[in-house]
C-alpha cells in the first residue's frame, strides 16, 4: 500500500520542488543504466569484498563505482547496440509486410 501511495504521489505532484530531484540528470542516467546495473550488481560487490586490505567506507564507495562503471559499459557497448539493432527491425518489419501463407 506504501508503494501505491507513493506511486501516485509521484505521478501527480512530479512538478512540485519535492519530487524534482528526480529529474535529475545523473539519476535519469542511472534509470537509463539500471537493467545493466540489476546484472552487474552481485558479481562487482563480490569482486570487491575480496579485497580485505581496503577498510569498509572506502570499499562502499569503490563497489559503487566500479559497478555503475560497469553497467555503463555494459549499457554502451551491449545494451543499446541491440536496442538500436531492435529498433531497425522493427523498422523493416513495418515497411515490408510478411508475404501472405495460404
């Protein structure tokens, strides 16, 4: 219910000063990076805690880093190459209708 309730609380006051800093464009970039994130998440965290010698704040901060690093590579260079490959068949298959089967 508390998801509902802020669901619609940011669908219907999206422009009141309290709900701005979700246009944010750093955070509409990692709207744009999140599938990639979700994927990379889990194996980025696991790379860095087998760094024991690195104390605890500092490797918060690393994991961070290093996994919106990653998901952004992923993002550019495979994410969005098949988005854009969707996209141009999509394109294809709306210009040239399938032959008839009968």
């Amino acid at each position: 219910i508390l998801l509902a309730i802020f669901m619609i609380q940011v669908l219907l006051l999206h422009k009141h000063w309290m709900w701005t800093w979700l246009d944010h464009p750093y955070l509409k970039y990692v709207g744009r990076i999140s599938y990639s994130l979700y994927l990379w998440h889990l194996l980025c965290i696991g790379v860095i805690n087998h760094l024991p010698s690195v104390p605890l704040i500092p490797r918060f901060f690393l994991a961070i880093v290093i996994c919106l690093g990653t998901a952004s590579l992923s993002y550019w260079y495979v994410e969005r190459p098949f988005l854009q490959m969707k996209e141009r068949l999509k394109a294809i298959s709306i210009v040239s209708p399938s032959p008839d089967r009968h």
